[in-house]
C-alpha cells in the first residue's frame, strides 16, 4: 500500500472517530476514501511503479531462467507481475540478482505450486527478500527446502502457528485401570485465530512433528504458561468434547506444555512474510531485525 492510499485511509478513519462510532457514517466515510481522487491517483501511480518493476526484475532473473530451463506459462507471464507486487517497496538502491543458491530451488519449487496460494506466497516472498540487498542474509539457502516439504493445507496452518512466539499445547489421557494413564489424544492447540481456530485436524500430529523436525518449532511439556485462561481453549476443543461426552470414558487429564518459535522459525516467519520486515529498525545491508515478541 502507498503512501497516499495510507493517508486518506487515515484522513477516513480520523473523521469517523470525531463524528462518533455510527456504523453507517464511519463506513461511508471509508467508502468515499477509497473513491477519492488521491486514491485512484496513488493506485494509479502504484501499477506503473509495478510495471516497472517488472522489467528490472526480468533482466535481475534472465540469467536464473536460463540455468533453471523454466519454461512454463506462468514463467512467461505472470511470474514477473507477481513478485514485482511484493517487491514494489524495495528501493531501486537496494534491489539485486538474488543468489541462485536461494532463487533457483525457489523458483523450481514454485514452478510445481502456482496452484497452492499458500505454498506460492511463500516462495514469492522467499525470492523478494532475496532480491532486497538489505535481507539478503535473511532469505537463508534452506527456506525453500522447508517449504517443498510442508503440503498446502500445512503451510496454511504453519503460517498462523509462527505469528507468535509461544502457544500453549496439552496432551490428553486418562488414568488406565491398572494404574498409569492411557494417552488419548497428543498435542491438542489451541490457535486464538478466526482463520485456524482449534488445529483439531487428522494430521495434526504429523505437522507438528513435521515442524519439530524442521527446526521451526519445539515442543516442550516440561514447562507450561501460567496465566489462568491460558489453557480454557481445552473446554471447547472439538476431540475433548467428544472425549468428555464418550459414556463410557474415564475422567480425563491434562499434560499441560508449550510450543516454541525457534529463532530459525523467527528469521523464517519474516523472510516468508509471516512476521513484517521493520524499516525503521533495519541497521544495514545484510543484517536481520526480527521482533521475537
């Protein structure tokens, strides 16, 4: 979003607080930003400054598509389009041929996920931070190796796990006859998102492990959060509901843990767009700012 589009959004909402909370008035007065001249103005502005950017990148990656042989009708036509929308805010300074250690597997794996949106962003995002002479460092040789290993539905989930820090987990189980507990279910999440919700799906399990293995995430049931409601998702959890409503179950119990964004999971989220870059707090070329919080 340009400069100009932010500033009549801003001048929009800034009249709707000093008229009052009226639904109504507060969203005609979005509306007529979003129709006003300024706004068709740096729209405008903003598709040339893409068109532009389109050619740059073509000679930046002419090389590339000769040693990857990529010959596809998005490769042709849309490809350019597509990551000259997600680098239109890198300075002209600062934009350079991507390494081929980090664009190459990029670009191969993208080529067999225009498709998959999910699997697409991030690649797309991979190969902007790699064109951007400040985030080179960040765009690391191995991200594209994650990515061709998580399936579309995944990388969907991944992308909400990574937005924090810290999540709190639990295994199910209830006491077994002869003593000891029989384990139910296995990291139950709860993800406070209206596009994930509760991760109560069947492969649950398999992409967790998955991201262990992959060094995004830990899981750790040695320690668990503090805070009172930390762990009330687990009233509502679709598997515990079923469990508590089996007439014949056993009084369940809780394993309480966390799991951890590893800071290869922090330069990660950020370099696929998970986590925003923060210009204002960039030190120079080649070095990496990450707001772990």
């Amino acid at each position: 979003m340009t400069a100009e589009i932010a500033a009549a959004k801003a001048a929009a909402s800034a009249a709707a607080a000093a008229l009052g909370e009226d639904a109504d008035t507060n969203a005609h007065l979005n509306q007529l930003a979003v129709d006003h001249p300024a706004m068709q103005v740096a729209a405008e502005a903003r598709a040339k400054r893409i068109a532009l950017r389109q050619e740059v990148l073509t000679t930046l990656y002419e090389r590339l598509f000769r040693w990857t042989g990529l010959a596809s009708n998005y490769f042709e036509h849309d490809f350019a389009h597509d990551l000259a929308e997600r680098t239109a805010d890198i300075p002209e300074e600062n934009m350079k041929a991507p390494s081929p250690s980090v664009a190459v597997p990029a670009m191969q794996g993208l080529a067999y996920s225009v498709d998959e949106p999910a699997l697409k962003d991030m690649y797309l995002n991979l190969l902007s931070a790699a064109t951007d002479d400040r985030r080179h460092n960040d765009a690391h040789p191995s991200f594209a190796e994650v990515i061709r290993q998580l399936s579309p539905e995944e990388a969907a989930r991944l992308r909400v796990v990574l937005i924090r820090e810290i999540w709190p987990i639990a295994i199910a189980k209830h006491a077994a006859p002869g003593g000891g507990h029989n384990v139910l279910a296995r990291h139950l999440m709860g993800l406070n998102s209206p596009k994930a919700k509760t991760l109560h799906v069947q492969h649950r399990g398999l992409w967790l492990d998955n991201w262990v293995r992959l060094g995004l995430v830990s899981l750790d049931y040695a320690h668990h959060l503090t805070a009172a409601d930390a762990y009330t998702w687990l009233d509502s959890h679709p598997e515990v509901v079923a469990m508590r409503t089996d007439p014949d179950g056993a009084p369940l119990d809780f394993d309480k843990g966390v799991c951890l964004r590893s800071k290869f999971g922090d330069r990660f989220a950020h370099t696929i767009g998970v986590l925003p870059f923060d210009v204002a707090n960039f030190t120079g070329p080649g070095n990496s700012f990450w707001d772990p919080a």
